[in-house]
C-alpha cells in the first residue's frame, strides 16, 4: 500500500490506529479459519461513524479494497483481506439504548455479543442468539454472518432479532433499513439482505435489535447414550412428539472425551454420544416438557439421564459445551470445522454418511452441534503438515456437502461462505442464484471494493 | 522451543476476551493469539526478530489468564515467557543482570543487607522530606516508581527473626517446611509470621530452614536459566534435610515456580520436592472444621482478588474463598473479573508504567464497585500493586494478605 495513501488514513484515525507494520499485518492475515492466511494492507481501528465514513470515500474514490472485521473469530475466512484496508470495529462498542417500552436494544457494531446478553438479562429481558464464540464475538459480526447458536432451535438466528440497521455504503453514503417497528412493508426488505452479507454490501455503524422477556425458568438435561444412532433418533422423536427445547445439543463420543479434559464438568467417557438438552418458559410448563424429553431418552435407550441441580451446574454444561471446537483442537493441532446442515429429520442420516465418509478417506471426524436444528459440526482432527491427511479430509466434506444439498439442506448453516466454502455455492444455490447475487452486489458496490473475493 | 505447542493454537480467540492487554488496546499483537502467531513466524522464518516485534512481545504480562481460557491447552503466557528466556540465554546476561540476578538475589544475607539503606532511608524521615521536595522528579521515571511502590518496611527481615522450628501447638498432627518467600520476608513479614501461627494452631511443626534461597522466579523472568536451575537445586537439597508432609508457601509467586522444580531439573529429590508444594490456602483447607471452630467474630465486609500465580498458574481458586467464609462475621463478596491480574506482574508495573495503571484502574474500579472494606489476596506482587493503588484512588479500602484475616479472626 503506498504511503501517501497510508498517510490519508492516518489523518483520519489518528497514529495510534492505524497499523502497516509487516509484525501487526502478519497477526491481522488470520481469523479462526484454518489453513487460510492473507496479508492485509493496513488494519484500521475508527471510533466512530464518521471516521468510518470518511475512510470509504477515501477508498472509494482511490479504489481500494476495503474487509470489515470484529475480532476475528470468523470460521470462513470472511474477514481476511488481500492488501487492502482493514476494519476492525472493536473501538465502535456502544451499547446506545434498551427500550423497555418497544422491547428492542441499539448498539455500535463492535459491542460483544455476551455484553449485550448481561447488559439485557439484567432488565429481565433477552437477546437469543448464543454463537459459541459470544464471550469474544462482535454483533457486527453477528449480524454480518447471521450468525446462529445454541438456542437456534428454539429462538431462531440473528436473522430473526434484526430490526435495524445503520450501514455505510462503498461510496460513504449512510442507509437505513428498518427501525423499531415490529411491521414495515415500505419497498424491499432489505435488512435480511444485508445480514449474512458477509461485509460485501456494506459496513454496519449501527444495530437495532428485537428483545423478548427473559423465561422465567430453564431446565438442563444431560441424556448418555451408548449408540450414537440412538441419540440422534431421540432428537427427531422429541422434536415429533412437540416438545421444542431452547438448546439439543450434540456430542459424540470423541467430542465428549477432549471436552472433559478441559472442562472437568463430569461428562462420561465410556458413551459414544451425549445429548445436552435446555428447556426454558414457565416453571409449570419446563417440568412437563422436561418429563417428556426424559421419556423420550429413555425409549431410546439411553443409560443414564441426569439434570442440573442449580444455575451453575446447568451453565457449567453449556459453557462446556461452548469450548467444543477449540477443545477438539487438544488432539491435533489442526481443526477442520464445517457446518453443514439439513432438515432435522435427517439427522440420524447424516450422522451415519460423516461416520462412512470419515473412514472411507481414513480421517479422524468428530461431531457435535446443533442436532435440534440440523445444524451438525463435523470436525476433522488432523495437522496441516500432513498434506495427504488434509486431502483426504477435503475429500470426506465434498461427500458431506453433497449429501446435504441431496438431503435438501446447505453447505453452511451458520459460518458463512467466505473463501472457505466458495467453491461449493454454485452447487447449492446454482447458476440463476450466483448470477442474482452478483447482480445485488453490483447494485450495492459497482466498484467491488467492499469485501471482495468473498461468497461467490 | 517446540514447534507443536505453537501451531496447536487454532486461534479461535477464546483468548481474546482473557487477555488484559488485549481489552486494553483491542489489538491482535496485544492478545496471546497474536503473540503466538509472532513467535510462530519468527520459527517458520515468515518474520525476523526485529525490536519491534520483541517489544509487541514484551507487553506480555505473563498472568496466564489466556491460559485457563484456552480450551486446547495452549499457554501463551508461557510460550512467550519461554521465548523470552531462551533468546536471553542466548544473548547472555547484562552487567546489571548479572550483578542482580547471579550476585544478590540467590543470597539471602546479601539481599537483606541491600535493603538495609532503604529500611533507614524510611525511619529516618528522609523519606518524607524526599517526598515533600519532590527529588525523585529529578531521578530516571523508573526508579520513582520503585520508591513510591515500597511499603514502610519491617524492623527487620522475617528470616532473621523466626526459629527454625515452630512447634505445634497442641496434638502434633505433622510437620510441614515453610518457604519463606524473599519479598514475604523483606516486606510482608507480619502475613508470613500469621501463616506459621495458622499452621501450628492447627497442630503441625513448622520448619522453616534458614538456609533456603530465592525460589528462582526473579532468574526465569531476567532469562537466566542456568540460575533458576541452580536455585532449584539448592533449595531440593536443604528441603530433602527434613522430613516433611507438605512444602508450604503464602507467596503466589515462589508457589508456581517452585511447583515447576520437577519440569527444570531431573531426578527423584525434585519430583518429590514439587510433589509436596502447597499454597498455604490447600493446606488450611484440609482443616477447615478444626479452622472454623477456632476462629472469632471478624466482622468484616471482604473480596478477594485471586492472583494469576494462584489462580492461573496453580489452578486454586476454590480453597482461599472457601477459608474467608469461614471466618464468623465475614461478609464476603465475590469481585468481578477477581482473576484478571491487578498489572503488577512481576517487575512489569516498573517497566511498562502506562499498561500497568490502565490495568490496575480496571481492578481498582471493580473493588470500588464491590463496596468491600477488606481486599484480600495471597501474593506480594499483587499486595504491593494493589496497596499502592488503594492507597493512592481508594484509601477507605485496606488490603490483607488471607493469612493475616485468617490470624486475626483466630486470636480474636
């Protein structure tokens, strides 16, 4: 990047914020995606609205690229840039408003999504969507990948909670879409179609989200099952007999053990899977629910089922439960995560087809997730210096993905397409989708300098 | 350095959130994620070890909070710290370092002499009218800072005044050695001479041998190996003299390295050694009903700030709160964030003044927050950080080392 250019920038944010020393650049070239490094150009760190405005109409006019990105914990590569400008939103971490009367909470895109949590459930209300990464992800983030969680079974995705957003567009212009109305029928919805955009259509300054009432009491079950089919089974029954628990959670036997090491919570070794299951609402209504949902494991042969006996024990297991990715990662250092999903009734059968696949190519997957909503994490354990291992595994998620899209589900159900999961759009979404895509992308950034080379 | 312990970062950011330094600045080179991934492309030849990477590095605070965060076992802390010392071993040690390192720190005599000038400096009222004119203005930042961190110190040096042996007091149940810290003994002796009353109350010997030396922590931080070695050695050496069921410590600091002895050195005496090491809190807590009949009404309002070498690096967190509720009249109160580190870190708060008093502000605004009258902790890094800051931002606030509460509540 040329340093008169550099310069520009620093006029604006200052010295402090603006990194283009070859030490920061390197530690900006990664997110959580592995096995993906590029090198940006220079990483700035605005702090407000305004900074940031002036920053795209000065890539704008000079045609620079520009990747927004929180805190890096993007699981697709969509925060990565290739010499451009970088935009970290860490310092835009506001919190404006909750309002009680309309039940939604307004924020600057930086705010991390745990803080908005606590900020919110100590008004007895509630934000539901728990992206495993929520003690260090941004909404911004959030919003930009629509992200999912724990309790997307139950509550739905980020999705479903935006109201309204401020965004910059690549030219500098300011659009709002949306605000606290809970109906808006004026033109185009566009809200949805900037959240999962993935920072290709626009930067968010500002984030207008639905709260609900926070339930008043929850129930934490843990179901051990000695077959993993069993497991899966007991997940599309509960589901059938109507019973919509907040958090089914999955986790097999390989998951459990690297869980447990870290965690200590007291998981069983000697299964091969566990299901972790939250119902929340009304006590008189959780304690019937919760009855079903052990019924339903014991018809399914589960050999042990247990409940939480206080809050901290109920959230000793979901935060546990939270570090299954990075624990995976104490068996080899490199961590292949994919998320690809399909209809909740087919879970059983997906589980069996990532089963064939892992030892077809002889690869080490574990698995765990969203089972509730077929949103499942098979997690290849392998280490990037073996090159043939890491075909190998590439190969089993080419036969994972295309079981999914056969299955009528996605290549991803919460991460993102980013430059990870490029190459498999076209075959999910074909070649009248990639083209209205594009077109969208034209119609927002003519240029394409916002986020480029991502998606599609 | 192991190559497999940098790339098992999947650099999730889990960390990220941990870190005092990242929440500090929001930057990747300030987080233990950033600070792996330098130290990796400094081995794979990506970067070169240029001054400005070591001093990205060197904002480390080594409190291992990222750590206990780390869901694939990655030590960051540890990782840097290590780097640190093995690019110093190589480079060899300084003039200064050597005369600090090698020549005082490893000789209790010689250390306790050295701070013989200061101990008159003080009672003599030079202090105050150093203080009043304003001299230490004229003197290099860091060495102001030293001065104005220095407690009044104690007549004399714990190690000169205790027995050897402190018998129990009652039934014999055992006997423990006692490693009496330097910084304990120079500075917060009363708090080392309250964990030998706790331990013979509760019926054990206490040994505490007179020719102990430095634990070694000093050496490992200055990247002097070879002397963290030999500390090593001649500590496993005097302590194997006695028989003894548990090496005991109240010093956060010393418990961690000395805990490490076995992973330095090799050979039987020092796995035995680090195998008997015990905070005092462990120790206490094995007799907390015999503790708790014993104590007195202290009503007092108390939180306590888990230092990150007993926290982190030990993995205590449960004993220490566990023995203030015990204490009859004690309302104790959990702090928030009470596992962040306070920004002393060893000599960090001297050599990075600006980060430290950020990070200091942060814990002195959740105790203010707690409304607590005590603060209580168990390492003199953190007594010596936090006293200088309650002192300076919240003087209605003392601070306790847990063994002094504790003795305070048992004599009544």
């Amino acid at each position: 990047m040329q340093q008169s250019f550099i310069n520009e920038l620093k006029a604006i944010v200052g010295e402090q914020y603006i990194l283009s020393d070859k030490e920061s650049l390197a530690v900006y070239g990664y997110d959580s995606t592995p096995e993906i490094e590029s090198l940006p150009g220079a990483v700035l760190l605005p702090c407000t609205t305004d900074e940031i405005v002036r920053i795209m109409r000065l890539c704008f006019d000079a045609g620079e690229t520009v990747t927004p990105r929180g805190s890096g914990t993007n699981l697709s590569g969509g925060s990565l840039s290739a010499g451009g400008v970088v935009i970290q939103t860490s310092r835009l971490n506001r919190l404006l408003e909750i309002d009680e009367e309309n039940l939604t909470a307004t924020m600057e895109p930086g705010l991390i999504t745990s803080t908005l949590h606590r900020a919110v459930e100590s008004r007895g209300l509630f934000y539901p969507p728990d992206p495993g990464s929520m003690n260090i992800s941004t909404m911004g983030g959030n919003v930009a990948e629509n992200s999912g969680g724990l309790r997307g079974l139950k509550y739905g995705v980020t999705a479903d909670y935006v109201m309204g957003l401020e965004t910059i567009l690549a030219n500098g212009d300011l659009l709002r879409t949306g605000g606290k109305v809970v109906k808006d029928v004026a033109g185009y919805s566009l809200n949805p179609l900037l959240v999962s955009s993935e920072g290709t259509l626009g930067l968010f300054t500002g984030i207008t989200v639905k709260l609900i009432p926070k339930p008043q009491g929850k129930i934490t079950m843990l179901a051990h099952f000695p077959a993993l089919q069993d497991a899966a089974l007991a997940v599309s029954a509960i589901i059938a007999a109507k019973v919509i628990p907040a958090t089914l959670e999955f986790l097999d036997k390989v998951t459990i053990k690297c869980v447990e090491d870290y965690a200590h919570v007291g998981l069983p070794l000697d299964v091969d899977a566990v299901l972790l299951i939250e119902v929340d609402g009304h006590p008189v209504v959780i304690a019937e629910e919760a009855a079903a949902v052990a019924e339903i494991c014991k018809k399914h042969r589960c050999s042990s089922f247990q409940t939480a006996k206080d809050a901290a024990e109920a959230l000793k297991l979901t935060e546990a439960r939270r570090t299954a990715l990075s624990a995976l990662a104490r068996l080899k250092p490199t961590t292949i995560l994919e998320d690809a999903t399909v209809p909740r009734s087919c879970i059983a059968a997906m589980l069996k087809i990532i089963q064939d696949s892992a030892k077809k190519h002889n690869v080490t997957i574990g698995t765990f997730g969203h089972a509730g909503d077929g949103n499942l994490h098979p997690t290849c354990l392998t280490d990037e210096r073996d090159k043939d291992e890491i075909k190998r595994a590439h190969a089993a998620f080419s036969e994972i993905f295309d079981a999914a899209i056969a299955m009528g589900g996605t290549i991803t159900g919460e991460h993102g397409v980013g430059l990870a999961k490029k190459k498999y759009l076209p075959k999910l979404v074909g070649e009248s989708g990639i083209r209205v895509m594009r077109g969208i992308k034209q119609a927002f950034d003519p240029k394409g300098i916002l986020n480029p080379g991502k998606i599609f | 350095m192991d190559y497999v312990k940098l790339i098992n970062c999947m650099r999730c950011g889990m960390c990220l959130p941990a870190c005092p330094t990242y929440k500090e600045t929001f930057l990747e080179t300030a987080s233990p994620r950033g600070r792996v991934a330098l130290v990796r492309k400094l081995q794979e030849g990506g970067l070169e070890q240029s001054e400005r990477l070591l001093e990205y590095l060197s904002l480390c605070l080594d409190c291992q909070a990222c750590a206990s965060a780390c869901p694939c076992g990655v030590n960051a802390g540890e990782l840097v710290a290590e780097f640190t010392c093995e690019r110093k071993t190589e480079t060899g040690l300084g003039f200064m370092e050597d005369m600090i390192l090698r020549k005082l720190v490893p000789h209790p005599d010689r250390l306790e002499t050295s701070m013989a000038p200061m101990r008159m400096y003080q009672r003599s009222g030079l202090q105050k009218l150093v203080r009043t004119l304003g001299i230490l203005k004229m003197f290099p930042k860091p060495l102001e800072r030293m001065e104005g961190l220095l407690p009044t110190l104690p007549a004399r040096p714990l190690r000169q005044e205790i027995h050897e042996v402190t018998p129990a007091i009652g039934t014999e149940i055992g006997t423990v050695g006692f490693f009496l810290g330097c910084v304990m003994s120079l500075i917060f002796s009363d708090a080392s001479r309250a964990t030998i009353t706790l331990l013979s109350s509760l019926g054990y010997k206490v040994i505490t041998p007179k020719k102990q030396v430095c634990c070694g922590a000093p050496n490992m931080l200055g990247g002097d190996l070879a002397g963290l070695k030999e500390a090593a050695l001649t500590n496993v050496e005097i302590f194997g003299d006695y028989e003894v069921d548990f090496i005991v410590t109240d010093c956060g600091g010393c418990g961690a390295e000395l805990k490490k002895y076995a992973h330095y050195i090799e050979g039987d005496a020092a796995s035995a050694f680090s195998s008997k090491v015990r905070d005092i809190s462990q120790v206490l807590s094995l007799h907390s009903e015999k503790l708790r009949a014993k104590l007195t009404e202290l009503p007092l309002k108390a939180t306590y700030h888990d230092p990150c070498h007993i926290a982190h690096c030990q993995g205590i967190r449960k004993e220490p709160r566990d023995l203030l509720k015990l204490v009859p009249g004690l309302e104790y109160i959990e702090l928030e964030s009470a596992d962040a580190c306070c920004g002393s870190a060893g000599t960090y708060n001297i050599v990075k003044p600006e980060m430290s008093d950020q990070i200091l502000k942060r814990k002195l605004d959740t105790i203010r927050f707690s409304g607590a009258q005590v603060l209580v902790t168990s390492n003199p890094g953190c007594l010596l950080q936090l006293k200088k800051g309650l002192a300076d931002h919240l003087p209605e606030v003392k601070i306790m080392h847990l063994t002094e509460v504790l003795a305070q509540s048992l004599a009544g």
